[in-house]
C-alpha cells in the first residue's frame, strides 16, 4: 500500500514538472536604438518582447511589438560564460545597416545566436552590445 501511494507520488510529481517545462519562460525583452538587420530583415529601432520556441539549440524566434510579430526567424540557444549583465543585442557592422548576431536577456547565461555559426561566435567574444 505505501508503495502504491510513492508511486501515485512519483508520477504527479513528474507531472507537474513536466506540465511547468512546458511553459518555461521563453521570452524576454530588448530596446534597439537604431535600425538592425535580423537574417537580412530591417528591424526598426523601438522596444520589443522576443519569444522563442524549441527545446534547443535550433529554435524559432519571433520578434513581437506589442501583439504584431514584426520579425520571425531561426536561432540556435548558445550558452554564455557568465550571465548577462542586461537585456541586449549584440551586433556587427556589415555593408548598411548593422546585423544582430546575439540576443542576450539580463541573468541568464543562454543567449539568442542569429545567423551564421561564425558570426554567432564572433559575436559573442568580441561584438558589440546595443
């Protein structure tokens, strides 16, 4: 009998924890000052909710301006050596207008990569943050 009730334990307690996995906070924000280029899409300076969906490290992202998605594309989920200081978008001076290699959100030690894998890492070592 007390086997049966751990078990009955067990199984809710993974319920739950998967039930919450699901609706782990995805999102995050930032405020671009000039206009970006998002995978050769013009992204207009203003502030925006970025959500992503995928379990990693190839997600889709979806840069919303209140409920109007402005931009969707892909990213792969890179980890950072330490958490982000603050919400930002780092990014690299191309022909025009400059292009957003990583989306970083302040306290987290994952980050947004956009683009290419060699802009991706280029970026995190030595762009430049908006």
């Amino acid at each position: 009998m007390k086997l049966n009730n751990l078990a009955k334990t067990v199984v809710l307690g993974l319920a739950v924890l998967v039930a919450t996995g699901a609706y782990a906070s995805n999102k995050g924000s930032i405020h671009v000052d000039e206009a970006v280029q998002v995978n050769g899409q013009e992204l207009p300076a203003g502030d925006y909710s970025v959500r992503w969906q995928g379990a990693g490290p190839d997600v889709q992202v979806s840069f919303m301006r209140g409920s109007k998605e402005v931009i969707k594309t892909t990213a792969k989920l890179v980890d950072l050596e330490k958490a982000a200081s603050d919400d930002a978008i780092v990014t690299q001076q191309g022909s025009g207008e400059p292009s957003v290699s990583q989306v970083r959100f302040g306290g987290k030690k994952t980050a947004l990569a956009i683009g290419s894998a060699e802009r991706a890492a280029m970026g995190q070592s030595m762009g430049e943050a908006k």
